[in-house]
C-alpha cells in the first residue's frame, strides 16, 4: 500500500543526499582548484624570476646566473623545486642542483601565460610544473646592439614543484567532506522523518478520528480550530460528507421506522385472521379471505408509496417529458372522483385556462389525483371544491386545488407535507395513508415546482397550490 | 369474564373481539378514546385492551383519566409503538402489560387471562372447589375427576363464580361481568343459567355446590352453609 510518510521519507533523505553529494563536491573541486591555482601562481612568481637571472650573450650563448640559495626549495636541503632550461635545439642550458641525475619534461608553449600540468618528479614524488618558452635579455644594451637589437633566441624553461603537501591538504579536505557528508546523511536520515512525524501528526489524528466514524457515530464533526490551514479544506469538506451522510441515514431511519410503524396494524390484523382461522378454522368465512385481500392491499399501497418517496427524493426517478396541458390533465383526472363528489353532494368548480408545460405527465396526473382525491375525502357533505389552473402574469403556470375542510388549525399547515400526517394521529384508517400529500411535494420538487398550503376564510377554507420554484433558473422546465 | 376493547383499526376490532368471545369473554367494542372512557366509566370490566394511538383521545390520557378517577380496572395497551421510552411511558400512565403490534394470538389470550386472574388475587389458572375443578386457561372443568360438558357462558359463569369462591355474587354482577352490552339479558337469564350449571354438576357429584343466599345471589363453594337452602 502507498504511504505518503514512506515516499515523502524516501524522497526527502534521497534528495537532501544528493543535494550534500553534489554541494560537497563542488567545494571540494573549488578549493581543490583554488589550492592547485594558487601553487601555479607561485610557480609563475619562480618562473619570472628564473627568467631575470638568465641573460643572453652576444655571441649566442646564454648566460644563467642562478644558485640554490636564489631561491627558497631550490637548495639541496629542501629540495622542493626544481627547473630547467633548454634552448630551441633542446640543448640543456641550465638547470637546478635539486634535479640530480634526472629531468623535467620538456613541455612548453610560446606564450607570456605558462603552461602548467601534474608530472612525477625525478625524486619519483608528485609535482607541479610550469613551462614557458621566453625571449632572456640580453646581458647589456651593448650586446643588444651587437646582436642587431632583436630579441634574443628563445629558451625554454620548465620550473617544477613538489606537491605532496598540496596533495596531503587535499586528502584532508576530501577526509573532512566525506565525514560531513556521513554525518549530514546520518543526521537526515534522523531528522526528515522525526520532522514528518511531527509535521503528519493532525493528519494521523484526523485518520484516526475518521476510523472511529461508523453508522453509528455520524453526528461525530472533525474540530478545525487547531488544523493546519492544508488541512482545513478537507476537513470542512469531510464534516459536510458526514452533515450529508447524516442526514442521508436519518433520513433512511425515519423512512424504516415510518414504514415499520405504518406496518405494524395490518401486519397485526393480518396475523389475527391467520391465527384466529387456524384456531377455530369453523369460524373461517369468505369475508376472513376478503379481510386478508384488503390487508395486503393497503400493505401494498403503503410500501409502493414509500417506495416511491424515496426513490423520488434520492433524485432515482426518470423524468419523461413531453407536451402536457395542465386544464386538460386536470379534466381527465378528475373523472374517477365525480362520482365520490356527487355522493357527497360536493358543489366542484372548474376554472382552468390552457397551461402548456413540456413536463412528465405521469408525475403530473400523481400530483393532481392526490390532491383530488384529500378534496373529495376531506370536504364535508356538501361543500365546495375549487379546481384552477392559470398562467399568472409573470407567464408562470400555477394550479390549485381549494376545497372547505372543519376542524383544521393554521398550526398544523406546516404538517400537512410531512409523511403519514393525519389529522388525527390514530393510523389505522386504511384508506388515507397520509402519504398523498408527502408524494405530492415530492413530485413536484422533482419537477422544479414547489407545492404550498394555505388556510384561510376563518379556517374553513384549504387551498393546496403548485407553483413554479424561483430557485430553478430556467422556471419549472418547461414553457407556459 | 367481561373485557373491554378500545382499537380504532375495524379489523382488529372485529378479529380481537371474536377471539376473545371465542374464548369464552364477553367483549365490549369502542372504536374511539372518548366512546373508550365512557365505556371504562360506566361499566365494571374485569381488563380493558386499550390501543395507544385512538382518534379523538390517545389511550394514554384515557388510561390516565382512568385512575385519576381511581378505577384499577387491569389494562393492556396495544400498541404499534414499539420502543422502550413508549413501553416505560405506557405502564407509567398505568397500565398492568403492554402488548406489541403485531402480537401472537395466544400470547394476547394469555396476558388478557393473566389480567384477569389477577383481578381476582389468584396467580394459579387451576381452582379446585371440592369435587369440583376449573381449569381458567383450558376452559376445561372436571367434576369427581369427570368432564363437565358446558357451553362458553356456562363456562365463564361458572369461572367468575369459581374465582370469587366463598363469597356472594350479586346477579348484577353476574350480569355485569358475564354479559355485554349487546347481550341485553334479560333478568331471569341469570338464574337460568345457574339453573342449569346446578343440573350438569348435580349429575356429576353429590356435593352441592351452588348456594343461593337471599336477597345477595350466589355463592359457589363445597362446604354446605345449613341456613342457605340450595
């Protein structure tokens, strides 16, 4: 599995590593060349004045006037330096006691700049050289004169150092390195991950933190007072996931809990007719059969009804648009409850104007049926029912369904759209599940409407409304 | 024994009430809180099954109003809320048990019968009068170790008879506790009925065993009371 600890671990003491290496070695090459130019430069400073104590005679020979005690190194106690000089032909034309029996390598260039370059001594010792090829002066301006007052043959000379103290400082230095290099690398491998520790530590609790959410511990919230501002956002985001989550279960509880409780009376009647026909079966009649039927058909419509809740609040539900004329809908709904009115004696109005929408018709002709069906239920013996549709001025469609109703307070309009509300809390009424209204909101949300109710004329008077919701930015998807 | 059942579902009325006929109760029926309340208050009922969620007045503030009024009728809520706050809250507002939507038959059966032996003080579901033995669970007697062969209301007179052994019985409480309010007796169905419960013993056992004590009713016990004429 991945782990952020690991790789940030791997990858911080892998660079910090190679960042030592490289800055490491680049000081060491500096000081390296650094001491090697310095050497140089002294070599320069021999050469040059080599050159002032070698002259050049008239008649062509060359002149040098040189001891080892001219010259620090070059005496035969110290024995450090050596030179060497030759002329165009190679002919030796001087050279220093240090060099014994040996020679230098005869490795020069025509320039005022020397050239210089690592050799091994006569001695058999490492050493640095410079070598220049040089014009001496001539012994007198008298013997200038005598030459032609040219320049004087060219010479070479090669001056050598010993090195090994050059060499010696260096393995030090590179000593010196390499342990600073060992210790810095000991010291990240220590420090990166003690710091990422310390620094994942709010992360290490928030992942404790969320192990310990589970179904039941969904009110849990993550503090952010103390988080580190990286942190913030995901934990804000993570606290809304589980205000979402939360609401979700609850919502999922409520459902099972309402189901449950809506189950318990038929269930209960259902198991009394099995039991009482299986305990006196002479006492089973076709009723007892019709009584079963029934039972299972209200079970039914309420776990359908639920169903459909919740699949239409979870948003699980497909829409299928298509031309829809509100008036004419409402017609054609109306005519299974004419009858149930009539028997009432129920004084039904219709004021429906043409409302074209572009809508799923099936969701539509729930609504309406729901809303038709709590009128013609709810309205006392020869009251009035007000059905209308309209296209307001604003060119919204609105439709509304208004019937008389007794008994009802302002106080329990805002139940009137929650889930298995009735007016009287008994819940065995069989026909009236007290979902109808529930479905009706619902639908309507799903549809980019927005149902309210209101009551008014001193109490008497319900009027159930649908209209578009202002929040849906092209209105209720479709086009009055 | 006279029940009284207050459940607002028709069905569960209709179901309850024949099985706790057929077992041999006389059932009163409300359909609502308040019709319950009445019923509570102006009849003597040996236990009430009362439903917790009732239209126009829940069960609670029936039970409630029940023993403020100081009536310790034994009730049985019957109810679809099935959690342990609601149970607490319910035999709290007094009632005896709480049965839980949906319930077994004979569990209902059992705990209405528990109910009403305690009406009585007698925790055993055998009483034995001399010869005579009343199986209150079985609805079953035995005479001298013989079946006695007795319809449902013969049984439940000679049950209430046998619960308040020693003791008279009024007729109307007899009436009261045997009959239901759709039974309508008429008033020398009592002593009928006692009538021939004597007949069917007497053709079992010598000892008699239904005493008529003047001016109170009857008295069910073996030892013979020498001013008490059978």
């Amino acid at each position: 599995m991945k782990s952020i600890r690991r790789q940030l671990n791997r990858t911080l003491i892998l660079a910090i590593a190679l960042i030592e290496c490289v800055g490491l070695a680049a000081t060491y090459w500096f000081l390296r060349d650094a001491l090697t130019e310095q050497i140089d430069a002294l070599l320069d400073t021999k050469v040059e004045a080599i050159g002032t104590v070698v002259a050049a005679q008239a008649d062509g020979t060359v002149q040098v006037d040189f001891t080892g005690k001219f010259l620090r190194g070059f005496d035969e106690d110290e024995a450090t330096d050596f030179f060497e000089i030759w002329d165009a032909s190679g002919k030796v034309i001087a050279r220093s006691d240090t060099l014994g029996h040996g020679d230098l390598p005869r490795r020069v260039r025509a320039s005022k700049h020397p050239r210089h370059w690592s050799l091994r001594l006569p001695n058999g010792q490492l050493g640095r050289a410079a070598g220049v090829a040089f014009s001496p002066r001539w012994a007198g301006q008298a013997k200038a004169d005598e030459a032609g007052g040219g320049p004087a043959p060219l010479l070479q000379l090669v001056v050598a150092t010993n090195r090994e103290e050059l060499d010696e400082m260096l393995h030090r230095l590179l000593g010196i390195v390499v342990g600073v290099g060992i210790l810095i690398l000991g010291a990240t491998a220590i420090i990166v991950p003690y710091a990422l520790r310390r620094g994942l530590v709010p992360l290490d609790a928030l992942a404790q933190q969320t192990g310990q959410i589970d179904a039941g511990s969904l009110d849990a919230r993550f503090a952010t007072e103390q988080l580190p501002e990286e942190l913030l956002p995901i934990t804000q985001r993570l606290n809304d996931l589980l205000a979402r989550l939360q609401a979700s279960f609850e919502r999922e509880r409520r459902v099972s809990a309402d189901l449950a409780h809506e189950l318990r009376t038929p269930l209960a009647e259902l198991r009394m007719l099995a039991e009482s026909a299986l305990k006196w079966p002479e006492a089973r009649d076709g009723g007892t059969d019709r009584e079963t039927l029934a039972i299972t058909q209200q079970m039914e419509r309420i776990v359908r009804h639920m169903l459909t809740l919740a699949r239409t609040e979870s948003g699980q539900i497909e829409l299928h648009r298509e031309p829809v004329d509100l008036a004419t809908l409402a017609e054609i709904a109306w005519r299974p409850f004419a009858a149930r009115a009539a028997e009432k004696s129920l004084l039904v109005t219709f004021d429906l104007k043409p409302v074209p929408l572009v809508t799923d018709s099936a969701l539509w002709r729930g609504m309406v049926t729901n809303l038709f069906d709590n009128a013609v239920e709810y309205t006392p013996a020869g009251g009035r029912v007000c059905i209308r549709s309209l296209v307001t001025e604003k060119e919204a469609g609105l439709f509304s369904v208004s019937n008389q109703v007794e008994g009802l307070q302002p106080s329990e309009v805002i139940s009137f759209f929650e889930r298995f509300w009735r007016k009287e809390k008994a819940r065995s009424g069989g026909n009236h599940l007290g979902l109808g209204l529930s479905l009706v909101r619902s639908f309507s949300h799903a549809l980019g409407w927005e149902a309210s109710a209101e009551l008014s004329g001193d109490h008497t008077l319900l009027t159930i409304e649908l209209k578009p919701r202002k929040d849906v930015a092209n209105g209720p998807s479709t086009r009055c | 024994m006279r029940l009284l059942l207050v459940e607002d579902s028709p069905r569960l009325q209709k179901s309850v009430s024949a099985a706790l006929r057929r077992t041999g109760y006389s059932v009163d029926v409300a359909g609502d809180g308040e019709e319950g309340l009445w019923f509570a208050q102006t009849h003597d009922y040996d236990a009430i099954v009362l439903d917790i969620m009732l239209p126009k007045l829940d069960g609670l503030t029936v039970l409630r109003r029940l023993r403020e009024k100081g009536q310790s009728t034994h009730v049985l809520l019957l109810t679809a809320k099935d959690t342990v706050p609601d149970r607490v809250l319910g035999l709290e507002s007094g009632a005896d048990d709480y049965l839980v939507k949906p319930f077994a038959l004979e569990e209902m059966l059992a705990r209405v019968q528990a109910l009403c032996r305690r009406a009585y003080g007698k925790k055993n579901d055998v009483i034995a009068v001399g010869p005579l033995t009343v199986d209150t669970r079985a609805r079953r007697a035995l005479c001298d170790g013989r079946p006695l062969e007795l319809t449902t209301r013969e049984f439940s007179l000679l049950e209430y008879l046998a619960r308040r052994r020693g003791e008279p019985v009024a007729r109307a409480e007899i009436e009261a506790h045997i009959y239901d309010e759709n039974a309508d007796p008429m008033s020398n169905v009592v002593d009928s009925a006692v009538c021939i419960l004597r007949k069917k013993l007497s053709a079992l056992t010598a000892t008699a065993l239904i005493h008529t004590r003047r001016g109170f009713g009857y008295v069910l016990d073996d030892a013979v009371a020498p001013d008490s004429p059978r």
